[in-house]
C-alpha cells in the first residue's frame, strides 16, 4: 500500500495486472501480425510468379509456331510455286538474263 502511494506521489500510475498485460501482449500481436503479413505477402508473391511463369511459357510457345510460320512462308518452294500459280512466273529465258561485268558465280 505504502508503494503504491509512493508511486502515485511520484506521480507513476499503477500498472496492475492489465498495463503488464498490454506491455507484454502487445509486442507478442505485433509479432504474430508481421508474421501473418510476411506469410500472406509470400503466399500472394507465389501466385504472381506462377502466373507470370504460365504467361511466359505461352509467349514461348506462341513464338515458336510463328517462327515456324514464318519460315514455312519465306520457304523457296512456297514463294516459286506462289510466283508461277497467282503472278504466271516461270524461270526466265536465256534472252531474259543478264549479266552484270565485275560479277560471277
């Protein structure tokens, strides 16, 4: 009794039993909520990379089909059966070439 009133004249407040409480609660929830904060942030991180890592693979393997397309369209065979059919082109004449000086094959 007489350190309590000690304590109030000095002007300290009694703690008790809830303030001790509160001060070792309260570090103890800080804790657990930086924790669960960290784990959700984790969790959520994971997702977006699995997502980007899904779009990625489906860039890749666009890019392949249209590098494949793209080759099948510039093929010579494609291009000189292309020139004859719609443009009525064929190999030219012997009267048709020529040669430029300066240039052999």
């Amino acid at each position: 009794m007489f350190r309590r009133l000690l304590d109030m004249a000095q002007g300290k407040a009694p703690m008790g039993p809830v303030g001790t409480a509160i001060l070792v609660a309260g570090p103890v929830v800080a804790a657990a909520l930086f924790y669960v904060w960290t784990h959700v942030t984790t969790v959520r991180l994971g997702y977006a990379l699995s997502k980007a890592g899904e779009s990625h693979r489906q860039l890749l393997e666009e890019n392949r089909a249209l590098r494949i397309e793209a080759a099948a369209l510039k093929s010579p065979d494609r291009l000189e059966k292309l020139g004859q059919e719609r443009y009525g082109l064929g190999a030219p004449r012997t009267e048709q070439v020529v040669r430029v000086a300066g240039r052999s094959k």
